[in-house]
C-alpha cells in the first residue's frame, strides 16, 4: 500500500513536467530559467524547495536526536537571517543585471564580470566539486526515504535508483518550468502534511507535555544547549547559511523571477517558511531519543522516518512518507538543472563558440538533458559508497559555498576586483575546504583545534583575503567593464 | 518604480538607518548565552527553542521594514503589483 501511494506521487511528479513541458517555449532560457517568468509564490516555492533539502528534515531529526534542540538555533533561526538578506541585497541585483546583461549562468555572470575565461573555467570546476557532496545528500535521503517506506522490500540501491530516474524524468522534460512546478507542488504538499505527520506523532506519544516530562527524565541534556552545542560554535555557524549566496541552483532560480517585486514576499516569508519546516524536524529527532533510543552514527539519518512507521502506519504513514519524500528530492532537481545549465552553456557552448559552430536554441536543451542524466548516474554512484550521516555530508557542502561567497560581493560591490583575486579566492577556497575536509571527514564532531569554531570561518577569512589580495596584486581591471557592470549602483 | 521611491526621502533614510540598526541587533540576539542551560517550558517548549522561534518572528518584522525600507536602489520593482506591497 505504501509503496502504491509513493508510486502515485512519483508518477504525479513526472506528468507535471511533462505537462509543464507543453507550455515551454523550447528555447533555451525557458528551459534553463522559465524564461525569467515567476511570479512571488512561485518563486517562493522554487527558493525554499531549493533550499530545505535532505539536510533540513532527515539531517535536522538526526542531528537533534544526538544534540538537542540546540540544533534549530545552529541551522535554523540563522538561516532564517541570513537567507532572506542574501536574497535581499545580492539575489535582487544579480536578478537586475541577468536582466540587463541577458546571462543564464553564475559562471556566465562571472566570466563577464571579470573578462576572464580561465576564471570561468575554474568556477565551474570548483562549483562542480562543491555540489557533489550536496548533490549526493539528496539522492542519498531520497533511497533512505524510499527504502525505509518499503519497509526493506526496497534496498537502498535501488530506492537511490528510483530518486534519481524521477528527478531525470522531470527535469529533462520540463526544464526549469517543470521544476518550478514540481517544487511547489511538492512544498505544498509536505508543509502540509507536515504538520499532520508532527500532530499524529506527537498525538501517539500522548502530546508534548508527556514526551517533554519523559525527555527531562530520561535525556534533560537533550533539552538545552548545555554541552551539547558551544557558544564559538553556535557563532561561527551562522556563516554557514552564507552559502546560499553562491549555491548554482539558488542563483539560477533568482535569474527565474519575472520581476525585482518578486522577491519581496520570498524575502519576508522566508523565515516563518524556515521555522515551520525545521521546527517539526528537530522536536521529531528530539521526542526520537526516548522512544527509539540506541541509535548513532549514519543510522540515525532514518530517524524521521522510523518515527513515522512506529506511530503512523497504514495509509495515513504512506501519504505522509510520501510528503518527507517530496521534501527531500525537492532540491536535487534544481541542482542538476544548474550544473547543466552551466555545462551546456559554459563549457560546450563556449568550446563550440571557439570552433566557429555556435550552439542552436535546441541542441543546447538536449544536451543540458543529457549532462543531466550524467550527474544524477554519477551521484547515484557515490551514495552507494558514501556513509556519513546527512548532517555533515550537508556542513562541509555549505562550507565550500560559503567560502566562495568573497566572489560575489567583489563582483557586485568592488570596482577594483579582478580576475586574478577571484582566482586567487576560488583555489584558496577549494584548498582550505580540501584540507578542512579531510581532517574532520572521519571526526563528526570536528572543529578548529577543539574549540566549537566551524571551519566555515577560516574558509572564508582566506578566501575573503586572497580576493583582495589578488585584486591588488595584479592591474586594475579596465574602466568600460566596471562601467558596464558597476555604474547602475551609481544611478 | 513608484514616482518618489521612499528611500530617497529623508523618511527613507531614517528607515534604512532604522533596519541596519535593528540587523545588527538580530544578530546579536541570535547569540543567547542567556538561555543556554535553561530547561523550563515556555509555550509548551523548552525555553531556548521557544526563544529562537520568537526570533524567527522577529526577523520576518524587520525584513518587512527592510524591504520597505532597505531596498536596493538599483533594483527595479518592475512597477507590478507583486509581493507584499
């Protein structure tokens, strides 16, 4: 029963790209960026689908089971700060100047920005290394979603399988569009049939009251940041959201809006959206550590959903499992359909430039649809072989991202920024990020020295100062680019 | 945009310095040191939970204003009616 109800969904999601598909207009822009037409929900839709992936409700219950509800502080109330300002002040001019200057792509905007192609090339590279490990949280959450709904008639192979080839089956025929849609229909669906799932849980649990007097017995450190979460980390955590400033798939779904005045209800809502997808995750993980006590380490990624057999089972726990599993592929799409948008546009498309052979409006869509199916085959491959837990997989993704984010501020606000600086912030980034990663990949509590500070904060210190000084240390960049791209700021 | 953008004005002005000042408040009131070994129960959940959801409240009222207030003067509106406006 379960899995007919999940059936359904999926082949739901697949018609609504495909019925999105008949209102394109097979041009590029329209698949990549729906033709720069969404309106204030869809948009919304699109940014928070997007953005609340894997990470927010199967990574968020995990790390709360083991942490606390510390962890809505750490993740939640931040990004529900930051996000929106990021949106604010950097997606809102991103959007004037696509607008102005006709880009598709954050390596487009960028290349143009500094007149650099090695840049542009480094970029790619470096975006593409980054979304791995994202890319990965999302087809990975998506299997053990699936996998544990089937209740193991599914193994987890085959459940990352089926995640994959439905986002492929959307993505590839609805582009941007499709994926605007799919987002919002499935937000919708889990906001609400998140909360149903909270209430009937919570409900079998005998109500708050009840789970909260068992957790002040049985876990009261759970209840508190205590020494579960220290202040330097609860600090330098709220750089990580800073990542959404360079995220591919946040950037192209800014080009998608139809207007400046589309943002303003994303920006406001933002936070309520944020708190009301996180608040369920973290009480769920919370409530999970007395009545399914005994988990650790990546196990503990499947809490939501082992929470969700035991007190809501028959077809209610399949429609509800079926709204976790909206959630969590929400945002595997819109990462994909970036990657391709910048692989088809950027690398190919600018090789064929050079070979005289411009790319035509409807060669550009196949082959985005085929470097889709590449990269979810590439990263239903690593979730096979991959075994941290949700949490730190999404941590050091954001990590990188945030790092880059030096990158746009000196291309949006900086007149004396130049090619040689962002280089110089893009191999500093990678670096750090390299050298943080492969000391705290195996030590899931890892911080500088010990000390609660996230490596978030000195990724993007050296990145920060590598753009400046790389900018300083090499000639100024000339008058008419900066006019073109700076001189509105001015107006 | 709209014939005399409000951030413009001498009210516009008062208002941006208002949101950067209530910005920098949000963020350090992110950081409650105040809260972090309290276990009582406000609203039904424990207090530093509770806490951080009022924040997230908080922050969508200063993001009215910063809209308001605090938008950047490059970006066109587009004249629609869109949004919250």
């Amino acid at each position: 029963m379960t899995l007919a109800v999940v059936a359904v969904y999926l082949l739901t999601l697949v018609v609504i790209g495909a019925a999105s598909a008949r209102l394109a207009q097979r041009t590029s822009e329209d698949f990549f960026i729906a033709a720069r037409s969404l309106g204030p929900v869809l948009l919304l839709t699109s940014l928070l689908g997007a953005h609340m992936t894997a990470f927010s409700l199967l990574g968020a219950s995990a790390e709360s089971y083991q942490r606390g509800i510390g962890v809505f502080a750490l993740m939640a109330s931040s990004s529900a700060l930051v996000a929106p300002l990021v949106f604010l002040y950097l997606g809102t001019r991103v959007w004037a100047l696509a607008r102005r200057h006709g880009f598709l792509t954050q390596v487009e905007y960028f290349r143009e920005r500094w007149g650099s192609e090695a840049l542009a090339h480094l970029l790619f590279a470096a975006l593409l290394v980054l979304l791995v490990p994202y890319l990965l949280l999302g087809v990975k959450g998506g299997g053990l979603t699936l996998a544990e709904v089937s209740d193991g008639a599914l193994p987890e192979w085959l459940a990352s399988l089926i995640t994959a080839g439905v986002v492929l089956g959307y993505v590839a025929l609805g582009g941007m569009r499709g994926t605007a849609w799919v987002n919002a229909f499935q937000t919708v669906l889990f906001v609400a049939l998140g909360a149903v799932l909270f209430g009937v849980i919570v409900g079998d649990l005998g109500g708050l009251p009840a789970v909260f007097a068992r957790l002040a017995v049985d876990r009261p450190a759970l209840l508190v940041r205590g020494d579960l979460i220290r202040p330097l980390e609860l600090l330098s955590y709220a750089a990580i959201p800073l990542s959404v400033a360079m995220f591919p798939h946040m950037f192209l779904t800014w080009l998608t809006a139809k207007s400046g005045a589309a943002f303003r209800l994303s920006v406001v809502a933002y936070p309520l959206c944020v708190a009301a997808i996180w608040l369920p995750s973290v009480l769920l993980g919370v409530m999970a550590a007395v009545d399914l006590p005994g988990l650790s380490g990546p196990a503990t990624s499947s809490v939501l959903m082992r929470m969700l057999r035991a007190h809501a089972p028959g077809v209610l726990g399949s429609v509800l499992a079926g709204g976790v599993f909206a959630a969590v592929m929400a945002s595997i799409d819109s990462q994909v359909l970036a990657l391709s948008t910048m692989f088809t546009r950027d690398v190919v498309g600018r090789w064929r430039l050079r070979r005289g052979r411009p790319f035509a409006e409807r060669s550009q869509v196949v082959v985005g649809r085929l470097f889709v199916a590449i990269v979810l085959v590439a990263a239903w491959g690593l979730s096979l072989v991959a075994d941290r837990s949700l949490f730190r997989i999404g941590v050091w993704a954001f990590t990188g991202f945030a790092g880059l984010l030096p990158l746009l501020l000196a291309a949006l606000f900086w007149r004396r920024s130049t090619a040689a600086g962002g280089i110089a912030s893009i191999v500093t980034t990678l670096g750090t990020w390299a050298w943080f990663l492969s000391r705290g990949w195996k030590d899931p509590g890892y911080t500088v020295g010990g000390t609660g500070l996230m490596p978030v904060v000195v990724v993007l210190a050296a990145s920060t100062l590598a753009m400046v000084v790389g900018s300083l240390a090499s000639p100024a960049p000339p008058r008419d680019r900066v006019e073109r791209f700076l001189s509105a700021r001015r107006a | 945009m709209h014939s005399e953008p409000a951030e413009r004005t001498p009210e516009g002005a008062r208002g941006r310095r208002l949101v950067a000042a209530l910005l920098a408040a949000l963020f350090v009131l992110h950081q409650d040191v105040w809260f972090w070994r309290d276990s009582r129960l406000v609203f039904g959940l424990p207090v530093g939970l509770t806490y951080h959801v009022a924040f997230c409240v908080a922050v969508t009222l200063v993001l009215v204003l910063a809209v308001r207030w605090g938008w950047p003067r490059e970006v066109p509106t587009g004249g629609g009616r869109e949004g919250l406006d």
